[in-house]
C-alpha cells in the first residue's frame, strides 16, 4: 500500500494555558485573510478587555501585521497590532545533545 496524500488542513490554535481555555479553527487554505480574522475576532471579541495579547507564531509568511493591514482598514490593523506582541518561533532546531542527527 501506498502513501497517497488526501489533502492539507490549516489549524488556528489559540491557548490561554491559565485560563485553561483554547479555541480551534479548521480550514482547507493558509490565506491572510482567514488569519487576520481569526486575529481580530481574539482580540475584539474573546479577550476585549486584554491591554497585551502574546502570539506564539511559526514563521508562515501569512502571521504578521501585513495580512491584518490587507484584511482590515489601516486604523483597525494599527489598533489590533498595539496590542499584539508576535514570537515567532526559530526557523531552524538546532539539536543539543552531541552525536545526535
């Protein structure tokens, strides 16, 4: 039997570890758009009252201010940034311990 690929899904994970709670999106694209409004509707409408919200991020050239300002007005980009602090994760693992591949 043969490995015979049926398709890509992109996840949205979003996780307040103290808060235990955590959200989950599912679709069939990496589009800006999709990012930017799962963004928004975390900042607008799960956490409104957060004056700093942190995202873990990987490195998909989609999550980062760019998309919010191609999915929203400039002032609505601008505001959904301040109170944003993005971390990306490194591009590359690098592997600690000696002798491993």
């Amino acid at each position: 039997m043969e490995y015979e690929r049926n398709g890509v899904a992109h996840l949205l994970a979003f996780y307040a570890p103290f808060e235990n709670w955590r959200h989950i999106d599912i679709a069939d694209n990496h589009a800006a758009e999709q990012w930017a409004q799962r963004v928004r509707q975390l900042v607008q409408e799960d956490y409104p009252q957060a004056t700093r919200i942190t995202l873990v991020m990987d490195n998909l050239n989609t999550h980062g201010g760019a998309s919010l300002y191609k999915a929203f007005p400039p002032h609505v980009a601008r505001s959904l940034l301040d109170k944003l602090e993005c971390v990306h994760t490194p591009k590359q693992w690098r592997l600690t311990q000696p002798g491993r591949m």
